[in-house]
C-alpha cells in the first residue's frame, strides 16, 4: 500500500482551512499521511487579518496526527491557480500519486482511507483517471454493499486524487484543446449522450461559440473540463455512494463557487445547502464497487439534481441539429450568427420581467 499525501491551498479563510485540517485529524488513515500546506501571500490589506490567524494556526498547532505536516509561506502573491501549480509539481517530484483539496472542505474520518485504497485498487486500470471524495446528494442506483461507483458523469475536484502517470496526460489533452477539437467525432457518435445535459450545454456552447469564462474553463483541469474529457476519451472516475466530502465554499468567500442563501438547502444543485449535506461518519472504509449496469440511470438521476432550464435545453439542441444535419463546420456557422440574437432575446426577457416586478 502507498499512501497519498494532501495538498492544500489557502489563503486567508481561516475558519474554512482549520475546519479542513482538524477533520483531517480525525482520520484513522491520518498517520501515515503527509500533508503539504502553500499560503499564498495577501494581494490586499483586507486578506492580512486572515492570512495571520492562518499563520498562527501553522505556527502554533499540533499536527503529530499526521507521519508530517509541512508548510510553504509565499513571499508574494501567486493568485490561486499559480500557487497550486507550484505545489503540486513540488509534490509530484517526490510522490507518484496525491490528494489535493482546496481550503474549503470538510473530510469523513475514513476520507484518507478511501482515497489510498482506491489509488490502489486502480491504479492499472487505464479507463480510471482519478477518484473522487465527493458525491452527490442523490440516491444512487447501486449494487447492495457498494461502496462506490465507477462514472463518466462528474469529476467533482472537491477532495480529488490521482497518479502523475494519468493526470498529466490528461491535462495536456485538455490544455492543447483536444477536447472540443474533437466535435465533429462527439456529434457523429452522439458521445454528447454520455453527458448530464449541465455538461452536454457546457460542451456544446463552448464548442460552437465560446464566451471567455466557459471556454478558459474547457481549457483546464477543473470540474467542468475533465467531466467533458470523461465522456470524449471514454476514461472514469470513482465516486463514493456516500460523500465523504462537505463543502463549506458557498458563502462567497472562495475564488471559484458562488454564493448560495438556501438555509434548509434547496432540491437542485444551485439551490442545495452544500455546507449541511451529511457525509460519511464511519472509521472505516473496504472497496465494494457497483456491479449494476446503472451508468444510464445515474446520469438521470444527477440530471434531475444538476438539473438546467427547458429553454438553456431548447438552445443546445438546436445547436446539436445544426451540427448534426448541416456538418460540424456549417453547423457552427450557423451557431454562430444565431448566438447574439439568442444573447440579445435573453437580455430583453429578463428586461421586461423586472419592469414587471
């Protein structure tokens, strides 16, 4: 058995990272665990109160729970994704395999655990890129005793693990643009099916006419770009039936995650309570995967969770007929010229529904 080391970013969010670390204590697996901590460096004044109670938790804390905890404290302001970067190469250097996790999760006590048992249990297997600590609030359709899944629907990078010998392959795929580069192959293998219709529309718009955010997005490992590469190179994560991840980062206080009022938490993903979803409490944890043929069925139920509007539907399927019917390139031609329309139309909607109010 190998044991992955964490890695975790933070910056100033000093209830959220010692929330993190002292969950992470309580893992049973803590101990033959080492943890890499990067504090990136306050770009403003309004982040220094933070930043120094991080600090002083650093300083001053007990980390014997874990085999070793050791901090980097930059110098100067690296933004979120440079400081990541910077650590986990320094981490890949030394490792074959890693967990990495930003400031704002909260972790079951068998969380380490399942990550190293399922790093073993498939790392030679080429179709798995990664495991995943998060799931869904949703019940899953699984075999009795599953433990977890094998899906092409999320890669949810809320607590993710994987080896250098997959990961880095992958990201070059996806950073060379070879995700939406191979379209005209999604379209005429209908690939797009594999998608939950939130990734289907991120695809399709992102391939037929890109705005700034979403195309960047497409471009790099985060959520949305890896669950596209699941469904175009036919690669899996595994996902716990049950999360042993709760994530703490809708309050608006985080780079990536925005901000969401819900108390009781809703019933759809941007209305859900993330911060009060229950997770795993076992100590413990043994690999039983699902050996029901449930991907279709799992999809759906995700779709009704994860779920986009009738219209945003509408408008993604127009563009997939395009496609479809007139070839990729005319298709996104058309695509094209009807984009702006789409985009002035959505604007004069929303105009004449707050002139009503």
């Amino acid at each position: 058995m190998k044991y992955a080391p964490i890695i975790i970013t933070t910056l100033y969010r000093h209830e959220h990272f010692r929330r993190l670390v002292e969950s992470l204590k309580r893992n049973s697996w803590a101990k033959y665990t080492d943890v890499y901590v990067s504090i990136d460096y306050p770009p403003a004044e309004k982040y220094r109160g933070g930043w120094s109670k991080i600090c002083e938790y650093v300083d001053s804390g007990n980390f014997t729970a874990f085999a070793s905890f050791n901090v980097i404290k930059q110098k100067k302001n690296l933004g979120a994704g440079l400081n990541y970067s910077i650590l986990k190469n320094h981490v890949a250097e030394r490792y074959d395999r890693w967990i990495s996790t930003e400031d704002d999760n909260e972790f079951a006590p068998n969380f380490i655990e399942y990550m190293d048992k399922c790093l073993d249990a498939y790392e030679n297997d080429p179709s798995v890129i990664g495991v995943t600590g998060y799931s869904y609030p949703i019940s899953w359709d699984v075999s009795d005793g599953a433990t977890c899944l094998r899906q092409n629907i999320n890669a949810s990078m809320w607590g993710t693990g994987s080896w250098n010998t997959k990961w880095n392959p992958m990201v070059a795929y996806i950073k060379r643009g070879e995700t939406i580069a191979n379209i005209d192959r999604v379209v005429r293998e209908r690939t797009y099916e594999k998608m939950i219709d939130a990734s289907m529309r991120e695809y399709i718009i992102a391939a037929v006419q890109p705005y700034k955010r979403l195309n960047r997005l497409m471009y790099c490992n985060s959520d949305i770009g890896v669950r596209a590469y699941l469904a175009v190179d036919d690669k899996y994560f595994i996902s716990p039936v049950v999360s042993k991840v709760r994530n703490y980062g809708f309050d608006g206080s985080g780079v990536y995650c925005q901000a969401i009022e819900s108390e009781n938490g809703g019933g759809t993903a941007g209305t859900y309570n993330y911060s009060k979803q229950p997770i795993d409490e076992g100590y413990s944890f043994e690999v039983v995967e699902n050996t029901k043929e449930s991907l279709k069925e799992n999809r759906d139920r995700l779709n009704r969770f994860d779920k986009r509007t009738p219209a945003q539907m509408r408008r993604t399927r127009l563009y997939l007929w395009l496609m479809t019917h007139l070839g990729v390139w005319a298709g996104k031609v058309c695509a094209t010229i009807l984009f702006p329309f789409d985009i002035t139309l959505r604007l004069v909607r929303k105009i004449i529904r707050q002139t009503k109010k």
